[in-house]
C-alpha cells in the first residue's frame, strides 16, 4: 500500500516582513517552493486580503493552495504581554463564530487553539464537552485542538486527562511546548505511553523543534536530541495514520518573541524545514512499504 501524500502547510505569522506582504505575490512563491496551502486565521485572511474575502479565495485559486483554518478562541499567544481571563461561554462563543465564518473558505481542516491554562479541570472539561458540542455542527470540516502554552491543553498530563476524558476528542499536535512546560525532554518510558496515546488522536502537525527553555531552537540541524526527540513523536503520529489519503504537517517557526533573536532568517529557517520534513517522510515512508 502506498503512503498517505503529505501535505505541508505555511504560517503566515509575521510573513509580511519576512518576504512580502502582496498576497500574490507571496502565495505564488509559496507555491514555488512545494507548499500545499496555507494554515491562516480569520485575522490573517483579513489582514492580507484588505479585508476582502473574495480576493483571498481568488488567490487560494489562481496558486493552487488549499487552507487549513485557524480558530483562536482568546488571545494570540505570540503577542507579548496580552492575556484576557475570558469567561468559558466567552470562549465557546468565539470558537463557534470563528468556525462559522471560516466555512465559506472551504478549509480542509481547522486547528483551534482553545481554551485557558488557569481552568481546573472541571472548567477544562465543561469547555471540551461543550466544545465538541459545538464542532458537531460543522459536518463539513474537520477540526483539532493544538496542545499550546496557555491554552487548555498546556501540558501533556493535562493532555491526556482530556483525551482519555473525551474519546471524540482530537489534536493539533505543537509537541514544542511541552518540553519548555515540564522543562525536560520526556524521555522516560511513560512519557512514551503518553506521546502514543496523543498520536492515536492527532489529526495535523505543528512542526517545530522547541527545547526545554525555548519552544523554537534556532536551527534543529544543530539541536540533534531535541530534533530527534521530536520527530520520533511525528513519526508514531504518522505510523497511526499510514492508512490515510493525506497526512497534514505545518512547519511553525516565528519571528520574536518566538525566534530569540531578529538575525534568525525564520523565512529561510522554515522553508528548512520543510524541505528536512520530506526527506524524512520519504524515509519513513519507505519503511512502510517495504
């Protein structure tokens, strides 16, 4: 049997100031270099479209990209200093507005970075249940909760409290974060047993190397054991889904705060990635084949 086709997706985080802010001419580089689509909040579609959604969805078609949506339920956590302590209706709400305004872009998928990290698990588990509630209604597209600093699902026991808690449940895999949260690599055994069960519910993939004090490494060809570490988890998330049409990953590196310094070229540190994240589904998917 044939491997799933990968699908990598872009970030357009700060991609203005990284190559160019005519979405045209950016979308056609995009899909110069290989890119599938694009993964994009209502914010950015807006932002690089002047606020006009029929410019957007002509560009998706004139480049041949396809979408993966973004919903973001509070704050962008890649802005500074900006929290707001949003009540869990406040919460849904936003999750179901957004949800239904992303479906007239037809994404193949939506990842959603839902929720707040300073929720008990009672609250935690009132969001979810209502938060699957509300993506029933959306039939037509698929969507997954990112494992995110501040979000809900912060940390990885949280993370499987809530999985085994809700067998409907599924992820957006961003495994960066997780080593900063526990400041540790979770190399032992039962971090194993955890990275398994998440890779049986994980429908896309946030794909960037993060170590124990930063969620992004400056470059993962110099940071062996994190990038290794890293992909031995992408990899059981594609062993769980080697019998899909496509698999979905999107190589998610930022500029500051997120890079530690503004001479990091994240334009060129990205599309590194992508490029690396081929060579090794190639490899992986030869393994299966054989």
């Amino acid at each position: 049997m044939p491997a799933p086709q990968l699908k990598i997706f872009r970030v357009l985080w700060g991609i203005e100031a990284q190559f160019s802010a005519d979405i045209n001419v950016l979308f056609a580089e995009l899909h110069r270099l290989g890119y599938t689509g694009i993964e994009a909040s209502l914010s950015d579609i807006a932002r690089l479209s002047n606020n006009d959604s029929n410019v957007f969805q002509q560009a998706l078609h004139d480049h041949k990209l396809e979408l993966i949506g973004t919903v973001v339920t509070s704050f962008y956590p890649s802005e500074p200093d900006v929290w707001h302590d949003l009540s869990i209706d406040e919460h849904l709400a936003n999750l179901e507005k957004q949800l239904n305004e992303l479906i007239q872009f037809k994404p193949i998928h939506v990842n959603i970075q839902g929720g707040q990290d300073s929720w008990s698990t009672k609250q935690k588990e009132e969001y979810f249940e209502k938060a699957l509630e509300i993506q029933a209604k959306f039939p037509q597209i698929t969507s997954s909760h990112e494992t995110h600093r501040s979000r809900a699902l912060y940390n990885p026991f949280v993370t499987a409290d809530m999985v085994n808690r809700f067998p409907t449940l599924r992820l957006t895999a961003d495994y960066s974060h997780f080593p900063v949260v526990c400041e540790r690599l979770l190399q032992h055994p039962t971090d194993d047993e955890r990275f398994r069960l998440f890779a049986s519910r994980v429908d896309h993939i946030h794909a960037r190397v993060g170590s124990t004090q930063h969620a992004q490494v400056d470059d993962p060809r110099e940071s062996m054991e994190e990038s290794e570490q890293m992909q031995k988890w992408w990899e059981m998330v594609w062993n769980e889904q080697k019998n899909r049409k496509w698999i979905t990953l999107t190589p998610e590196y930022g500029p500051v705060p997120y890079a530690r310094t503004s001479e990091i070229n994240v334009w060129e540190l990205t599309n590194r990635e992508m490029e690396r994240q081929k060579e090794n589904y190639e490899k992986w998917a030869a393994t299966i084949q054989e």
